[in-house]
C-alpha cells in the first residue's frame, strides 16, 4: 500500500481514499517541496490541523510501515526557550497506554517516533525556515524502529513495539499527547506512507528529478517534477534506451521552481549521460534564478562533463565515466539565489549575455543527452561509479 497527500490545494490522498478534514481553517503556501504545487500550511496559534477521518482505517497494527513527509516549520518548541516541547506531524491514538498511541513529532527540536512509553528520539537539532525530508520507519521482523533526516538514519531503537493501535484518525499538526501545546506551526508537504527500506529512504529523499528521456520528460522520481521541451527529439541509441536529441539551434529542457537547487549551502549533485556532435563550445546545465536564463542571478553548472557533486566540506567534484577529474580546491559554501531556480538543459537562452561563465563557453548544446538526475545530497564516489554503470 503507498499512500501520498500531496496537499496540493486539497487535503485528500491521490486516489481520494483517505480524505482530510481541517480544524480551524488550514491553509496552503506556495511553493511547496515540489515547487509547482502547494504545501500544507498549518497556524499553531490558531490551532489549525488536519484529520484523515476512518473508515477506512488506516492500519499499522502489528506490521512493518514507513511514514514520511517534507516538513519545514516557522517556530519550534523547545523547553529551554518556552513552555512547550511538542511539534506533531502524525499522531494515531487508540488510548495513552503502551504501543497504542502513535505519535510522530518533533520534540525539543529533535526528531522523535514514539508508540507511547516504547520511543526513540533524534540526535539531530532541527532549524525553523529550512526543508527537511523526516522518515519514520518501524521494521516489524525485527522490531527496530528508524528515524531518518534527509534520508540519514538518525538514530534507531529495539526491540520496539509493535504498534498495536487498532481504532483511531490519522491526525496531521497535532495529536493527544500535550494536546493542546502541540501543534505543528508552518508547512508540511508530500506526506507518504508505505513500506520503504533504508536505501529506498535516502533514494526518495534526496533525488529531485530524474529524466529517462523514454520518449518523454516525464519524473521518475517521487516529487513529479516533469520537464518542458522546446524543439527536442527522442533517440533510440541512448545509454539505456532511448535518449534526448538536442540538434537544433535553440532546443533545451527545462524544469523549473527548483526549492532546494535555490537554497544557499545545499549539498546537491548531477549526473548525466551525454554524447555532443561538437565540443567547441556549449552549455549542458545552467541554472538561474529566472526562467529565461538570467534573472538576477545565474550561472552554467555543467559545460561537457558527465557528473559533478557538491558538498560544503568537499567543495565541486567532477567525474566522468565514473572516476573523479577533478575538485575545486578546499570547502566553500554554496551561494545559491535563495529562492527556487529554473534548470535548463543544452542552453544558457539569455543567461548568454548576462551570466559569469568560468571556463565554459556558454552557447547551445548540439548532441543527445540521456538519465539526467539531480539530487538534493553530495553523491559518493561509489554512488557515482553506480550511475557510471547502469
């Protein structure tokens, strides 16, 4: 069973089973995680939450789950600063005894799972105004339960459980324990639930997009963010199947709203198959701040290399084929526009006249382009020997 509220101007689930009430009139902030769509705006002050009303029950006794959510709060509680300690995100409650009150929140600004006197709390101190992506995992087989950040295991504990709540709503911002100094106060997006394991955690985490080029540009990835073209083609002689053609004077794909590529210091990482009709000279990724190239601020990312990671400590790291290049030289931070960006792919439009380009001669790629991803994490090398190799 997978299940995603992606509140995008509703409080449903995709397929309209698990339908979501609001208490005290929540609202929607856009962009949301995605960038396209919503997120799920809740006002602490006021009270505000979100109910998924049963039947039908949404069931995790006695059995392996995972419940995740993109979360990115205004205020937190915390004991040493107020009164309060709770932020719920979910919260099942059958009755406020052993393995039967489900609460999911962040509890003095660290993560926390709890099945009710049977929890784990995080190590990692959460910030107001920045995204995370939390993961809260309960492994039946060998009652261990997970809490992960960004797809990083935070910290783990067993023998926990089971979870044996058999009646209750699913309550989103708010829950029984320390009603009513509980509630969630800011956005909380992409809710999901299902059964993932850990590396399918850190996958769905950090991966933004992914672009297979099979005769579209469709996501392949969980945050749907589908690409535009403008005169492109498809390929049958990709790396894996088919790939992008990009032989014209003014062809590219673009994705836009980028929330986590716009946010200064974000780790984040390239990969790409490409095979040019020319060297000479050309852009494959530029990103920038407008969707027309420029916009205030801009910058080519990729001119005729294969895979680049980014990392505060490590700085730029280029491969290619899967073996590192070359580095930049010590750590430095990622001065992003600090709002989303727009991604082009094989031209830099008017970003040409505007933009600081390096070393590359920005200009129009000619040539295809195959299993474009982009994630939201600085990749290993084994990760990027991995994509190296499909």
């Amino acid at each position: 069973m997978r299940i995603l509220w992606a509140f995008d101007n509703n409080l449903d689930d995709l397929h309209n089973n698990f339908q979501g009430v609001g208490t005290n009139g929540p609202t929607y902030s856009s962009p949301g995680i995605t960038g396209y769509g919503t997120c799920l705006y809740l006002n602490a002050t006021s009270s505000q939450s979100v109910t998924i009303l049963a039947p039908p029950f949404l069931n995790m006794t006695l059995t392996s789950f995972s419940l995740f959510a993109w979360v990115k709060a205004t205020s937190l509680h915390n004991t040493a600063t107020d009164s309060y300690s709770d932020n719920v995100i979910f919260g099942q409650c059958q009755q406020t005894v052993q393995d039967k009150c489900l609460h999911i929140i962040v509890r003095n600004q660290y993560t926390y799972l709890g099945f009710f006197a049977d929890d784990i709390s995080g190590v990692t101190l959460l910030s107001t105004n920045t995204w995370y992506h939390m993961g809260y995992v309960y492994d039946y087989s060998t009652k261990t339960q997970y809490i992960y950040v960004n797809g990083v295991l935070d910290v783990s504990g067993s023998p926990k459980g089971p979870y044996q709540g058999t009646m209750g709503n699913l309550t989103i911002g708010t829950n029984v324990i320390y009603f009513p100094n509980n509630y969630w106060d800011g956005c909380i997006d992409q809710n999901f639930f299902s059964l993932s394991s850990a590396t399918e955690v850190l996958y769905e985490a950090t991966l933004t997009f992914s672009y297979s080029f099979e005769n579209n540009l469709l996501d392949g990835g969980t945050l749907g963010i589908n690409g535009t073209g403008t005169t492109i083609s498809y390929s049958t002689s990709g790396r894996v199947n088919n790939c992008l053609s990009l032989l014209s004077s003014s062809s590219y794909v673009q994705a836009t709203n980028l929330v986590l590529l716009g946010t200064v210091a974000q780790s984040y990482s390239f990969s790409i198959w490409i095979k040019p009709n020319a060297v000479a000279g050309g852009t494959i990724v530029h990103v920038s701040s407008g969707t027309t190239g420029h916009g205030g601020w801009c910058i080519p990312m990729l001119g005729f290399t294969s895979s680049v990671t980014y990392g505060p400590s490590d700085g730029l790291r280029l491969y290619v084929n899967g073996a590192q290049y070359g580095s930049a030289s010590g750590s430095y931070t990622y001065q992003a526009a600090g709002t989303p960006v727009s991604l082009l792919l094989g031209s830099s439009l008017s970003g040409l006249w505007w933009c600081a380009s390096g070393v590359i001669t920005m200009g129009q790629y000619n040539g295809y382009i195959d299993e474009f991803e982009l994630y939201s994490r600085e990749l290993s090398a084994a990760n990027v020997y991995s994509l190296a190799n499909p």
